[in-house]
C-alpha cells in the first residue's frame, strides 16, 4: 500500500476555552478516502443513541457537518490525488466549532487495509476511554471495560488472582493477574494490555465484547485489541533472546449470529495474530478452562497455560 496519511475532525464546545475533542477520523491511500465517525451505525448513519450525551452541544449541527464530511468523500476527488483531496479541500472546510486537521502520516510495520487503519485510529483516537473505573473506592488504574470486563474483574477475584494497590498484600499467590499494565511493542508508545500475567511466560490478555449495544464499537475495540497484540508479539519476536515468551491471549463474548459480518470480520482479524488463544467467553466450557488455567499459572512456579505446550 502507498502511503497513507490521516486527518481528524474535531469539535470544540467552547470557543473560548479552545478545547477540541476528536470527533471523526478521515484516511487515505491507494487513491480512496474514508471518514469514520462518532455514532454511526454499520451503514454509516448517524444513530443520535449512539452518540455520548456530553460531547455535543448541538447534534444537529453535528448531523449537518456529518452529511458535508460524507457528502465531500462521495464526490470531487476521483480523477485526482485522494492524499491531495484530504489535505487540501477537507482541511480548508472548516466551521466555527467543527473542523478538520492535518493527524500525520500512518506508519506500521504490519500489513493492513485502509478499512483496519481507520478503524484502528478511530478506536486509538476517536472514541472515548474504553475503561471505566470501579464503582465506590476504586484502586487506580483499575479495568472494568462493560459488561465483558466487569465480568473478568469479578471472576479473577473470586479466585483470588486478581492484583490490584488495595488487594496485592491480601493475595496468596506468587504470579497474580494485573489489570492495565503497561506493554512494550515495536510503537516507541507502550500499549496498555486489558490483563497481565508473568510466570515464566508472559501473557497479554485484550477483551471483546460483542454484546455490547454498538456492533461498530465492539469491531473498533477488536481492531485496536488486533494491533496491540500483534504489535506487542511482533517484537516479543525482535527480542526473543533476551525476554520470556510471550502468548497473546482475545477472550471474546460474542453474539449469537449467523449473519453477522462485523462479528466475523473482526474475529478473522484477531486469529490472524501469530500464536493467539482466542477464548471464547459465551462457551461454558472454554470459560472455565480459562480461568483454571490462570489460577494454575498464578500458584506454580514456571507453569504455563495448556494452550501453549
């Protein structure tokens, strides 16, 4: 693929404060452009559901300069320079509160479609934090996540494998699970991984939950969780002289669907990543060899998951 450069759209609520907050994302490469935005659905309509009641003071100026930023990539750019267009005509369009910038230049040493690096940098740049923090006195730092990870939360200290700053002197075992730790792949920027766990082995755990409200969330989360680990395991790859192994690990609630292409898109995306255990939440089964496997990595000294032998 040629190089592929990006934009953001952003809104700023007070003009005063000059406070911009990313609302929209715009790619291009290969001649093509694509814009992906704040609370669209799979057609790329805006569902005003979908949208956080505390961004916009005025969805519907944000409904119109949608239809203008769609509207745009519809039309005006396809017997020239798609990179041209985006930096040129969309850039110089702007509103008082609604605007597009110059982001920078797309770089991966990974091989992915335009489609996977919007979603990737809508899922990076876009959307709201993806974790939230526990209810009363929450330890910082602390992963909830939805539905999905509250129940990961709520399994790991049931077992007692859970650390966290207010439970680590009430644990009773040598190699616990930490939530949001900090992991080092080629990206100079640490990736924080959803769950940690070292013992002997490394491994990095990314959630999905399908069963979220907005499939489109759900398949943006997929590809972020997607680029984290295969970035993390292509440089565990670099370095493996000098640092344990490294098993990326996708524990995946799905729906249940027969038909349904984000679901199965996003899930081809994560098997793609070399040496991955996808562990499918919904199966009874699969749930519970998970979680015995990671009590057993937590309580013996060198032990690593029966996925991986």
């Amino acid at each position: 693929m040629e190089r592929v450069i990006f934009a953001l759209a952003q809104y700023t609520p007070d003009l005063l404060r000059q406070e911009p907050r990313n609302i929209g994302v715009f790619v291009a490469g290969d001649n093509r452009i694509l814009g992906r935005f704040l609370g669209e659905d799979e057609a790329g309509v805006v569902r005003i559901a979908g949208i956080p009641s505390e961004i916009f003071n005025d969805v519907d100026l944000y409904l119109d300069w949608h239809d203008h930023w769609t509207g745009l990539l519809c039309s005006g750019w396809e017997q020239g320079d798609a990179r041209t267009f985006l930096l040129e005509r969309l850039i110089r369009n702007k509103g008082k509160a609604f605007a597009v910038v110059h982001g920078g230049e797309y770089d991966s040493d990974q091989e992915q479609s335009l489609e996977e690096i919007a979603s990737h940098l809508f899922a990076r740049l876009v959307l709201p934090e993806r974790v939230e923090r526990v209810s009363g006195t929450a330890a910082s730092g602390e992963l909830t996540g939805g539905y999905l990870g509250r129940r990961l939360v709520t399994e790991f200290r049931k077992i007692g494998i859970l650390e966290t700053s207010s439970s680590s002197e009430n644990l009773f075992v040598r190699h616990p699970v930490r939530p949001r730790v900090p992991v080092q792949g080629l990206n100079p920027v640490p990736h924080t991984a959803d769950f940690y766990q070292e013992n002997g082995h490394r491994y990095v755990m990314e959630h999905v939950d399908f069963s979220i409200q907005t499939l489109v969330r759900a398949r943006d989360h997929a590809m972020l969780s997607h680029y984290i680990l295969a970035d993390v395991v292509q440089a565990a790859q670099t370095d493996a002289a000098e640092l344990p192994p490294l098993h990326p690990i996708a524990i995946v609630n799905r729906v249940a669907s027969n038909a349904n292409m984000v679901q199965d898109y996003a899930l081809a995306a994560l098997a793609s990543v070399p040496r991955i255990q996808i562990v499918y939440w919904d199966r009874d089964e699969e749930r519970k060899q998970f979680l015995d496997e990671r009590r057993a990595i937590a309580e013996v000294t060198g032990l690593h998951g029966g996925g991986f032998r």
